[in-house]
C-alpha cells in the first residue's frame, strides 16, 4: 500500500434608498439559488457520482434549435410597489421567474464575432447555452488554452475527452494541485485506485492549488455588458452563474477519501487510515482558501466534516490540541450562521441603491460574501436601533 508523506477586510460603507425592481429580482434569485444549495449540501453529502456537469442533458442536438428569444423590453411599472413577499414569490428560482439574465441567440453570437471567437468567449457561450460543443470549438481553436482544457476535463461526459482535456492542463500547469486532485477523481471514478493514490501523493508534493474564477468570471461579465445590461446585472450574472463548478469536484473527491479511511481503518491499517484523514483535511483548507461565496464555503465546510467524522470524537486534530468534537461543534455553527446569513440575505439587500448593490457585489469578489454580510448585517442592526 502506498504510504503518503507529508476573510475580513472591513471597509464600511453605507447603503440606503430602494433598489429597483430589476436588481432586487436578480438579488433575490441568486440568494434563492445560494439557499436551495445550501440546504441541499446540509442535508446531503455531494454523491460519488459523475464528475460531468448536467449539461449532457441539458446540451441541445443542435445549437440552432435554440428558440431566439427577443431583445429584453424594460418593464415600465413602478417596481417600488410590490412588497417583499411579492418580490421573493415572483422570483422563486424553481418557478423559472426572475432569472440570472440570459443571453439570446443574437446576443451570444454578436458577443462572439466581437470577440473573434476567442477561446475564453467560446468558454463563456458553453457555459450560457450548456453546449459543449462551443467549448469543443475552443479547444480545437486553441489547444494550448489551460482554461478550456480544464473546463473540459470537469464538464465533458466523454472519457476520452475528459482524460485529454485534463492531461493537457497538467502539462501546462504541473505543480497546479488542483489537477492532481481531478486526476485522483476521476482514477476513482474509473475504478483506477492505484493511479488515484498516486495522483494524491503528487498533490501532497504540490504546493501551488488554483482554478481560474477570476478570469472566467470577468469574461462572462462581458458577454453581459456587450447584450446592453448594466454593470449590476452583468457582475451579478457572474458571480451566480455557476458558483460551484470548481469546488463540486473537491467534494466528491472528499467523499472518496473518507471512504477509504473507514476501509483501510476497518482492515486495522490505523497508520494509512490517518493519511487519508490527512490528505482530507488539507484538501478542505486549500478550498476554504480559494472560496469567496458562501456555497462554496459551505461545501469546504462539508468537506471537512465529512472527513473528521471518519476520526474518533474524542481524539485531537492532527498537530493541534483541539479535540475532533469541538471542531465539529466549530462547523456546524458555521453551518448554521451560513444558513442564517443567506436567509437575511434578500432583507439586506433590499436596501441597496443601485450603486450600493454595485459596490456589495465587488466587495464579495475580494473580501468573500460572508464577511461581507456579517458587516451589512451588523450595520443594519446598528441603523435599526
């Protein structure tokens, strides 16, 4: 068997008037989406499945079959008259009302001719269709892309082109862990558990782990902007777009380890159990590092619970004096202030001018969501007094 060796900046700010209609709707989507993730992760550990998004099932057969939908008509009702209760109803993810803007067939092709179909616009088209044919373009376009390859290797559902996409971006970016991490994935996915393993301890020997959020965010952030929404709209539509796609494949992969904790644990190889556990416990650091929404500090938080309740409650975290017990307790009222701070989220936010929700939505992006709602939150109960 192998042997494995071993945020908050605080800038206040004031925020008051309405925010319109149109900012409160798309506010109030994403936190709806925030919290339907959320309590889904509290309720459920990520599944060992597929590390391929849904989008064999949502991908066309063809992307023109896609219905043109109309440039966007500005309602012309007043959007301070409906209430708060109006406002969450009609913007119900589920119920398919008020949206994170979309982009139509006119749009998006408009976006690319500008962008002479660069790779990171095809990327972008990928992601706002679910096609991964756009995404196949760029990498034939651009083989040497990192971006797009990676975004094949966690969204294609073919294996070949999978293991490719994921062989290239190793190749380009080798002491990236986060491609070791994928690699360990998908070795255990495929029932390849000595290539996993060995995939890990290449991860334990890289030091540097990141994913390009930034990047990607910014160039979706630009497809908005070149349809005519405003920069409220196209910020928010990249934040929320698909907050999670990177930090998903880090919680199936935690899912793994644990199991092969509590197997190895079983046989009485106490020694390589705890390497697991190890291992685990790291890979739930380098997300919290690299998180800067509150679902995907929670799924960091999942990560590493699910990990620690491999160990006995009763035994120290490893090179702390910190008990098992009291760090599981430390999550799971972290669990719960996440619940909480995304329960207030639409209250705090109807409070924004538009400026305001500007602002809000660029301190997320460099201090992280939830030091930003726990300084609004504290404000806010300040002002109330």
């Amino acid at each position: 068997m192998l042997r494995l060796n071993g945020f908050a900046r605080s800038k206040g700010f004031r925020v008051q008037l309405d925010l319109p209609m149109k900012y409160r709707t798309m506010a109030v989507a994403g936190s709806l989406l925030f919290l339907g993730l959320a309590i889904w992760l509290i309720i459920h550990f990520t599944d060992e499945g597929s590390l391929a998004s849904s989008d064999s099932k949502l991908e066309p057969k063809n992307r023109l079959e896609i219905t043109k939908k109309s440039k966007r008509i500005r309602p012309e009702s007043n959007p301070y008259k409906h209430s708060i209760s109006d406002v969450t109803r009609r913007t119900s993810w589920l119920s398919g009302a008020g949206k994170i803007p979309e982009l139509s067939n006119e749009q998006l092709e408009n976006y690319l001719k500008q962008n002479k179909r660069s790779a990171l616009a095809l990327l972008v088209a990928s992601r706002v269709r679910k096609d991964l044919e756009f995404l196949r373009e760029a990498v034939r376009n651009e083989p040497n892309n990192k971006v797009v390859q990676l975004e094949l290797a966690i969204r294609s559902t073919v294996r070949e082109e999978k293991l490719a996409g994921l062989e290239r971006f190793r190749q380009m970016d080798p002491n990236n862990s986060y491609g070791d991490y994928l690699a360990a994935l998908i070795g255990y996915q495929q029932g390849r558990k000595e290539n996993a393993l060995g995939d890990l301890e290449k991860a334990q020997a890289h030091i540097l782990f990141g994913f390009p959020v930034a990047e990607v965010r910014q160039a979706l952030e630009d497809a908005f902007i070149s349809a005519g929404y405003t920069p409220v709209e196209a910020k928010a539509a990249a934040l929320f777009g698909q907050p999670s796609l990177y930090h998903t494949p880090l919680n199936q992969l935690a899912g793994y380890l644990a199991n092969s904790a509590v197997t190895v644990q079983a046989s009485g190889d106490v020694e390589l159990a705890n390497q697991f556990v190890k291992i685990g416990l790291n890979l739930s650091s380098k997300a919290v590092e690299s998180s800067s929404l509150i679902i995907t500090d929670l799924i960091a938080n999942t990560i590493e619970t699910r990990i620690l309740k491999v160990m006995p409650v009763n035994s120290n975290l490893p090179n702390s004096s910190i008990s098992v017990a009291q760090r599981l307790a430390e999550l799971e009222i972290n669990r719960q202030e996440f619940s909480s701070l995304v329960s207030d989220m639409p209250d705090l936010q109807m409070k924004m001018s538009e400026s305001g929700f500007l602002k809000y939505l660029k301190r997320i992006e460099g201090d992280g969501e939830v030091a930003v709602l726990r300084e609004l939150r504290y404000k806010n109960s300040i002002d109330s007094k």
